[in-house]
C-alpha cells in the first residue's frame, strides 16, 4: 500500500513519523488553525443576541447557529441545509479536490498543528521519534512518553469539555465543573467518556482516520476528474527523476529523488505515484519540495496545486471559468439559506377558518367565523401572546385562549372573529389578525371571512 499504515510482516502496525518543513503553506495553515482553534474554544461562551454562538442540544431539540434558535418546527430548514451541504460538498471536491482536509478538517487541525506539535516538542521530529520508538524503555523513555500522554490527555480533557458545551450549552457545562459531581454525574462521566475518545483518535488511531474511516476520502475517488484542482507532483518535469552529478547537474528530470516528500507527508504516502485517496492535500510535500528546488536552483511548484490537466498542457494554476461556476452556485446556495435563516421569525402563526362551518349571527348586529390557529414559539424564552385584529371595529372571541407559550412549544386555539353587518360588502372579506406580545406586533396573518353581502 501507498500509505504506510499496513501491518508489517510481523502483524504490527508501521507507525507514521512525518518530518515538518516550515514553508509558506505550513505557515499559512499554522495561522488558519490558531483562528480555528480561538474560535472552537471560545464559541461556546460568546452571545448574539443573548444566544451562544452555536448549540447543538439533541436532548433538548435545541439548536443555536450564530445566535438563531432552531426549534423541531424548523424541520424545513434542516433539510434545506442538508440539500445545500451536500450539493456543496459535491461541487467543492469536483473543483477543489480535498483541500477542505488538510486546511479545514477538525481532525487534521488539532492531529497537525496541536498534538503533533507537542509531540515535537517533547521527542524531536521524525527520525528521533523513530529511534525513541524503538528504544528501550529506560528513564529518558519514560519521562518523555509520561509527559507527551499527559499532555494529550490534558488537550483531549479541554477538547472534551468545549465539545460539551457545544451540546448542553456553556451554563451547562459551568455548572458541572463547579457544583458537586453526584448532581450531575451523567455531565462529568460524558466529560470523560469523550475526553478517552479524543485521546485514543490522537494518540492511537491518529492518521487512520483519514485514510480508512472518514468516507469522505471514498467519496473523493468519485467525483474528481482530470480538471480538479489538487496537490500534485508534475511528473512531466520531474521525470525521469535521478540524483545530481558531482558537478550539481542532472541530464534528467528535475526530480532529484530525495523522497522528502514522502518524508513529510502524514499519511505516508508517495505523491510522485499520482493522486491517491489518502493524500488530504495539507501541502507538507509542497514545501518541502521547493525547500529543495531553491537548493538546487530550480523553479519551485515541482509540487503543486495543479491538475492533471494542468500537468499534461503545461498550463499554469488558475481559477478556471469551470471553477468560477461550481463557486458561483455554491455562494447562491449558501445565500439562499441564508435568507430563510434570517429572515424567519421567533414566533409562527398558522389561521385558517372552521371547515364545513358557516357563518353565525351574533348579537348586537355581528357576524361571526370560527378559526383554529396553531402558535409555535422559536424563541428560547417562554411567551404570553394574544390575537388582536387589525381592525378595531372587528372583535375577537376566544373559545380556546392561547395563554403562555413555553420556548420551543406550539400551542392551539379556536376562536371567533366578529365583524359588524354593516361593514361586509361582499361574500368573502380578508381579515388581518395580528399576533402581539406585549404591546409587539410580532406577525400579521391575512385570512379569509364569509358572510352575507348587504349589497
């Protein structure tokens, strides 16, 4: 296999040990990771509008994205975000390839640049790493494998309990920490449970997790063509590849054959052999490989962002008219969403007339319609509303009032709406009913009234 994460002749696992090479794109996805991980751990406690940034609460059926409350009610935008995720998905990893992995990709983020960094800081890079592995298991051995487990168990406690409060909510989650075990005992061993998941895929699992469980590296394999934009390694270049001469020339290609590339990469795997599922396109050869092309005195992007395309009419890397399309819908996409997100109201309100029911005569000269109404509250606060028509001269007559309004309940009623004789003109008459909280008018529903015309 490419990546090297087959079981040797002895039944063992073969242990990846990477080399970094700090060059541009390290730099750039070092940077993108530190805003990541700022916001990861700090999302929970930061408000919009009273909210948390984002809530995932399945006890509840409560969900927060970037201060709006989703209720069970807002069933339709799920699966308008669903239908929007996976047409993105799709259209993204037909252009782009899987750059999501190696830039965006939590796994990748805190495996690269959190635990693998405390993993250099304590045992050196790959190759003392290697030797630490196979060493006896004296003093220094001990003291630096203790400390490196203690660490991750310590980010993976962190990790654990900021993915908690993306569960049950900050408040939730302070409560836990503070207030005796025993009242919340199912909180604190959630806590530990995810804190031995997150230390066993970082510790143990670590890059097995993007080249056998992740589907999405399967899905890869399906949707990329020969115009997908991915990290490649220019084999019309390169090859034939071949050492430098003692005079530091090559009659070959530019390709010197160091294998640093396949030193670097995470998964273990020889981009030089093409595309492969197992690439996650973090760019750790890209910078290794101009390393050594400006050794050399060659140009760079021997290793790039390129497609096969790209390689075989030797075109330079662009953002084609093909690109351009897939990320023009994506953004209608995502607007789309958008819109219905924002613009949807805390409170719904559905009116519609008795059927089968005619109209009644009432005293004092009124005529009369009955109306079922359902009332769903989205807001994270209980609410009392009423039903107010629009018109002062129309009177509304409760059978059923709607009362107090828990978050997240929808509520039931059935009343009559009164309109004078004198004011119907017509067999049918629309009738605005407000729906009001306080003194607020929070939406007004148009509905439809029968009775007998005067004319």
């Amino acid at each position: 296999m490419d990546a090297l994460i087959a079981p040797n002749y002895s039944g063992e696992r073969k242990w990846v040990y990477p080399l970094i090479r700090k060059g541009k794109y390290y730099k750039w996805r070092s940077r993108l990771s530190y805003v990541y991980l700022l916001l990861f751990f700090s999302g929970p406690f930061i408000r919009i509008n009273g909210q948390p940034l984002l809530l995932l609460n399945v006890i509840d059926r409560q969900f927060v994205i970037l201060g709006q409350v989703f209720w069970p009610q807002d069933i339709f935008l799920f699966m308008i975000a669903s239908l929007v995720f996976i047409v993105c998905v799709v259209l993204f990893t037909i252009a782009f390839g899987r750059i999501f992995c190696g830039w965006i990709c939590p796994q990748t983020i805190f495996m690269e640049m959190v635990f693998r960094k405390i993993e250099f800081w304590i045992e050196g890079d790959g190759n003392k790493q290697k030797k630490l592995h196979a060493a006896p298991w004296d003093k220094d051995k001990i003291i630096k494998r203790t400390s490196k487990h203690f660490l991750f168990v310590l980010v993976s406690f962190l990790i654990a309990n900021t993915f908690l409060a993306y569960v049950i909510g900050s408040d939730n989650l302070i409560k836990i920490v503070v207030e005796p075990v025993y009242l919340h005992w199912v909180g604190f061993a959630s806590i530990w449970v995810f804190t031995i998941v997150f230390y066993l895929v970082y510790s143990r699992v670590r890059e097995l997790v993007c080249t056998v469980i992740c589907p999405y590296g399967r899905l890869q394999g399906v949707l990329m063509d020969e115009h997908t934009l991915v990290v490649a390694y220019d084999d019309v270049r390169g090859e034939p590849r071949g050492k430098l001469d003692k005079s530091g020339n090559s009659l070959k290609g530019d390709c010197v054959d160091c294998s640093l590339c396949v030193a670097v990469c995470p998964t273990g795997i020889d981009i030089r052999k093409g595309t492969q599922l197992e690439c996650i396109n973090c760019t750790a050869c890209l910078d290794a490989c101009d390393e050594v092309m400006d050794k050399i005195h060659k140009p760079r992007n021997l290793i790039g962002y390129f497609s096969e395309e790209m390689i075989r009419s030797k075109k330079k890397p662009a953002f084609t008219g093909r690109m351009k399309g897939y990320s023009s819908v994506i953004v209608i996409l995502m607007t789309v969403l958008c819109y219905f997100i924002f613009s949807r109201t805390d409170m719904d309100i559905t009116v519609m007339r008795s059927a089968g029911m005619l109209y009644q005569e009432q005293p004092n000269g009124y005529i009369s319609n009955i109306y079922n109404a359902d009332i769903t509250n989205k807001a994270s606060f209980s609410r009392s509303i009423i039903l107010r028509p629009e018109d002062p001269e129309i009177k509304i007559k409760y059978i059923q009032a709607p009362g107090r309004i828990a978050k997240g309940n929808d509520t039931k009623t059935v009343f009559f709406v009164m309109i004078p004789a004198s004011q119907i003109h017509a067999l049918k008459t629309d009738v605005k009913i407000q729906l009001v909280t306080g003194n607020k008018v929070i939406q007004t529903v148009t509905t439809e009234f029968v009775a007998p015309s005067n004319n």
